[in-house]
C-alpha cells in the first residue's frame, strides 16, 4: 500500500511539473518539456500522453523560434495548455464595486466586466446575495455552465479570516456582509476561496518572475491604505488564520495618530492617502478617518506642493517616509527577506518620502541587514491584482485538480453547429 501511494505522489509530482512549465514557457516540444522538468523521455512521453488523452493539453504549432531537428524526418510536436479545459472566474471587490474576470485554463483573459453593489451603509448585508446574483447572471449571459468553472477566486481589501471565510475588517467593506466564499460555493456549486487583495500583488509578480521574486520577498502597497504581501521559502504567507502580514496596522507611534482601523498610531495612520491629506489641511479635529477620501487628483496636487517647495507638506510626506523606514526596518530584523517593492499609487510620490524612509530605516536596522535586503519601486500603473487573482487560481487548478489523474472529466464545449444550404438538383 505504501508503495502504491509512493508512486502516486510522485505521478501527482511530476504532472504539476509539466503542467507548470508549460503554464511559463508556452508551448514546448517533448524534448523541451524534458529540459524544463529534468524528467526522463519515458515519463514524459506518458504523462503527455495522459494529459491529452484528458483533454488538458493540446498539439500547438511550434513556434518559429523554436528549435528544429537537423536532417530530415517529422517536425516535431508542441504542446500547449487546452483554453477548453477549464475556466476561473475572479471577483475583485472594492468600495460598492465587483469586478468579475473571466479566464481560460491557458490564462487568457476572456472578459472583464465591472459591478455596482453596495458594500458598505445599510445594504450591506445584502451583498453577498447580490453577488450569487451577478455571477449567476454573468455565466448565464455568456452561456458558461457552472460545471465548466473551475473556481472562483475573490480578493477583497482588508483582513480575512481564511478559515471562516469572514472578514474582519476592511476600509471599503462593511464586516456586515458576513461569510462570503462559503455561501458563493454553495450557491453556483464551484470551489471558491478569498483572500487579502494585497496578497494577489505578491502572487502576480511571483507569478511574472518566480527567480527574482522566490523564496522570501515582501511587497508593500500603498494608496486608500497600507497593505502587504509576504512570501516565505517561496509560499505565500498569510498567518494561522489568513490574517497574517498586516504591516499597515503595525504600531508605529503608541497614542498617536487616529487609523481607520479605529486604533491610534498605526503605520497606515501616517502614510495612506488620507493621512498625508489630513496632516496638510485643516480638517476638524474629531473627523473621522473614515470620512477622508481624498482622490487620485487631489494627491496629485499634494505631491506637485511638496516638490513646489511647501513646506507643512513637505514635512507630511517625510514623516510618512519615516514611519515607513521603521516599519520596514522590523520586518527586515525578523525575516531577513530577499527583497521588497513598493506598489500602489502611492509610488508616485515615493521620491518625496524617501530621505524620510532611509532615516527610518539607518536609525532601525544595523547596516548589514539593511544591505542584505534589495528594495524596489514597482511601477503603479499594473493592475497587479487582476494578475495575481487569475495567477494563483491557475496555479491552484494545476497543483490541486489537474495534478491528480482521477480529476472530474473535462467537459469540453459542444462545437458549433454549421448548417448547409440543401444541394442543387442536378437537373437544375
């Protein structure tokens, strides 16, 4: 019996092997396939064999680029994941918004398409039922059984706890809606799972480049608020519970500034959009910072005032840069990551925190720790966590279910029926 599980472990091993090679290079010839894996030219040839005989993976032209055989004989065959084989569906939820992302098994966005739903006020409560409504209406609409959805993968901001599908707090989103993954399961009868949408950055630029994004890496985002994702030894990390990694409600200042978390002198209270806009203007003293939206516009002009010179805003953006330096400097004592890169739509402004964030970071961190660890600014102008939401299901319909050779039957779609005008008499 031992034997019998041993040796389907390793088959379960070695077809997310293939499958996750090609999932990064395209589609590759057998002997290519063979270079990828470092799998013998037998358990190659069986496992495809498998895998297409299940409709998982489909012939493909080779592409011209490709190595071709010397002499004379058969070209060789490439390999391609099946577009067929299976979708999944992404649910990217922000304020009174749902965006729904339509995906291939081979990754290819097929369709986007955007939502209003109330997600905070006295509707909330409302809203998972909605959204059972809007998915169902959504496949309907574009003639996608259910069965053919592999799963459904939400990201929403703010702290998730994984286990019970709840959240516990979110700056958008009102905790009233309740559990979500769980009943969106039951209703449509597909897989679903919910996360951190911070975490879908992470999972999208490990995803683009696991070599430089692997083992230990952070990325910190920033915006509406302070987020991170955190891989360790090349898993994502999200605690014993999924509310792990939440460094925009680490303490940086005891009894200082209000958070929207509704606790005093987090990080985020310091650097998020609404705590450099309430640090400048003069805002009354008990507002609270739930009530502070400032848009994308009026950041703008914020940052054109600190590089104008202004002082009082200048001196806003330093202290968010230092906050944010202290804050990094006790993730980097702990994990000793790799790297870290900053996303957002805070990025922008980036430059003008930066002598506040190397202070931060000198008078936090010893300096052989601090040159250990590489630290980037990502571009903001990605939606990273379109990437990650469709990235992290693929890579779970691999390892999880295409994996195992005793998977669900892949249903393919009925082709088109192609109707044929009657034929001439030929007497005619």
């Amino acid at each position: 019996m031992q034997s019998k599980a041993d040796t389907e472990l390793v088959r379960r091993q070695n077809r997310g092997l293939v499958l996750g090679a090609l999932r990064r290079a395209g589609p590759l010839a057998r002997v290519e396939l063979g270079r990828e894996t470092g799998l013998s030219p037998a358990t190659i040839s069986a496992i495809t064999g498998d895998l297409l005989s299940e409709h998982i993976l489909v012939a493909a032209d080779i592409d011209e680029r490709a190595e071709r055989p010397l002499g004379r004989g058969r070209p060789r065959v490439a390999l391609t994941l099946n577009d067929d084989a299976a979708y999944v569906l992404g649910v990217k939820i922000a304020l009174n918004t749902v965006t729904l992302l339509l995906s291939d098994y081979s990754g290819h966005l097929r369709d986007s398409r955007r939502h209003t739903v109330s997600t905070m006020g006295l509707d909330a409560p409302a809203f998972v039922a909605r959204l059972i409504d809007i998915i169902r209406g959504y496949l309907a609409d574009r003639e996608i059984a259910p069965s053919r959805v592999s799963e459904i993968s939400i990201a929403i901001p703010g702290t998730v706890d994984e286990t019970t599908g709840t959240l516990l707090w979110s700056p958008t989103v009102a905790v009233d809606v309740g559990a979500i993954p769980g009943p969106v399961s039951e209703a449509l009868g597909i897989r679903a799972s919910m996360t951190n949408d911070v975490n879908m950055i992470a999972q999208a630029l490990h995803s683009r480049d696991p070599v430089r994004f692997g083992g230990t890496f952070a990325t910190i985002f920033i915006a509406y608020g302070v987020g991170m994702g955190l891989y360790i030894n090349g898993r994502m990390f999200t605690g014993a519970y999924g509310a792990g990694a939440e460094f925009g409600h680490a303490n940086h200042m005891p009894g200082g500034a209000l958070c929207r978390c509704g606790r005093r002198g987090c990080i985020e209270a310091y650097v998020a959009d609404y705590a450099i806009y309430r640090a400048v203007e003069d805002l009354p003293p008990d507002l609270s910072p739930t009530e502070i939206d400032p848009d994308a516009e009026t950041m703008a002009k914020l940052e054109a005032r600190a590089r104008a010179g202004e002082d009082r805003v200048k001196m806003a953006y330093h202290q968010a840069g230092l906050a944010l330096g202290y804050g990094l400097s006790r993730l980097i004592a702990l994990l000793n990551p790799q790297r870290v890169a900053f996303t957002g739509r805070g990025v922008a402004a980036f430059d003008l925190m930066e002598a506040g964030f190397r202070a931060g970071l000198d008078e936090g961190l010893v300096p052989e720790l601090a040159r250990m660890t590489e630290i980037e600014v990502s571009s903001a102008e990605d939606d990273l966590v379109d990437v990650g939401i469709l990235a992290g299901a693929m890579q779970r319909l691999d390892r999880e279910v295409f994996a195992s050779s005793d998977h669900d039957p892949v249903v393919l779609p009925k082709p088109a029926v192609t109707l044929h005008a009657p034929a001439e008499s030929a007497k005619a």
